[in-house]
C-alpha cells in the first residue's frame, strides 16, 4: 500500500489493491484532487478512516447514446412538475447527499472536510451541481467534478421518488450536447446500470480520460 506524503504525487493506477486502492493518506487540496481526478482516481472513505484514493479495475460510466429514459420518466418530465437548475445550490446539493438515508450504507461517506473540500472546488469552478426544484423546496440533485470533457459524477439524492433520475438525465442531456466524452460515475449500483450506465475496463477508461 503506497502511502502519500506531502508530496503533490499519486502511484500509477497499475499498482492498486485488487479493489482499486491506488493510496493512503494525503489531503484533500484543491490541487491534489484536481491531480486524483485527472489520474482516474477518486477519495472514497468513512469519516473514521484515513484517505483512501480509489481507481476500481472496472469503471460505471455513461455513454450518452446508451442513455434508458423510460416511458414513466419521459412522461414525468414533460409535466414539468419539476425545475432543473445548475451550480445555483451547490452546497444544499452536497449537504443533501450528506445527510439522506442509503439503504446499502449504514453512514455516509462524505465528511465535513469532503463538504468543504468540494465546495473549494465549485468556487473555483470545477466541481458543479444539478438541482431539482419542486415549487421552492430542493428535492434532488447531484454533484461532480467537471473535467471538460468528462464529468465524474460524485452522489446523488432524492427526497421525491425520481428526483435524483431527472437530475442525471438532465445533465447527461447538457454534456451529450457540449461533446462530452462520457459521464463518470465511479462504482455499480443497480439505480445507474437502470438508467444506462455500463462496466468498462479501467484501461479503457483511461484511455478515453487522456483524449
């Protein structure tokens, strides 16, 4: 296990544990997560835990053809129940996936050093939120780290049934349209292999974080 030290500097992706731990320990600065995500590496760990950088052997990403909205979702969004925003609630968004209940965790794994970390990145304009609004009330959004031509998708919530899916379909709706390469979302679960997303090799995904 490679454990960091003040040094601005990640191990290559190759040397990871068999579940993708590329390192131990470090900070979260600015300029060390901006280096982790340019890497195809990510912070994952519980609030009692040290640093743990992450590079899984297979990659959840979105290619935007493969995007699935179904009939339900496309009829919810044509009724507009719901207003879809960006960067207008970024630390709301980031606190709401802090605190909501997850039926596969017993805690969350967003720190309030994360909280703050995260926030010192949408002020310098790389980490960015979708919020979904019903009426005046937040009731889903998400959050990532926009690299330019890939978005790393960090979490999601939901405090209505779908709002997090029209969060995500909406943006993968702006990147498809901007020429983003892929959407970014890190591990497997079951709500994203729904709405398309699909494992790719490690490999593969670097490949397409160097274009």
């Amino acid at each position: 296990m490679y454990y960091l030290s003040k040094e601005l500097y990640f191990p290559a992706v190759e040397t990871s544990s068999p579940e993708g731990i590329v390192a131990v320990g470090g900070d979260l600065s600015p300029e060390r997560l901006l280096l982790a995500y340019n890497s195809g590496i990510f912070p994952w760990f519980e609030d009692d835990e040290p640093i743990l950088w992450w590079s899984p052997p297979e990659r959840m990403v979105l290619f935007f053809e493969d995007l699935k909205i179904s009939k339900s979702m496309r009829n919810l969004i044509l009724k507009q129940k719901y207003k879809v925003t960006f960067n207008t609630a970024f630390r709301e968004v980031v606190l709401n996936c802090k605190k909501i209940a997850r039926n596969d965790q017993a805690g969350t794994w967003i720190t309030d050093n994360m909280v703050e970390a995260y926030c010192k990145l949408h002020e310098l304009g790389t980490a960015k939120s979708v919020e979904v609004w019903e009426n005046d009330e937040l009731v889903g959004g998400l959050y990532g780290i926009d690299l330019g031509h890939i978005f790393c998708g960090e979490s999601m919530f939901s405090k209505v049934s779908n709002a997090s899916k029209i969060a995500f379909i909406a943006l993968a709706k702006q990147l498809e349209f901007a020429n983003y390469k892929l959407l970014d979302c890190q591990v497997y679960n079951p709500h994203l292999e729904s709405l398309g997303c699909v494992e790719i090799e490690r490999e593969d995904f670097l490949e397409i974080l160097k274009l």
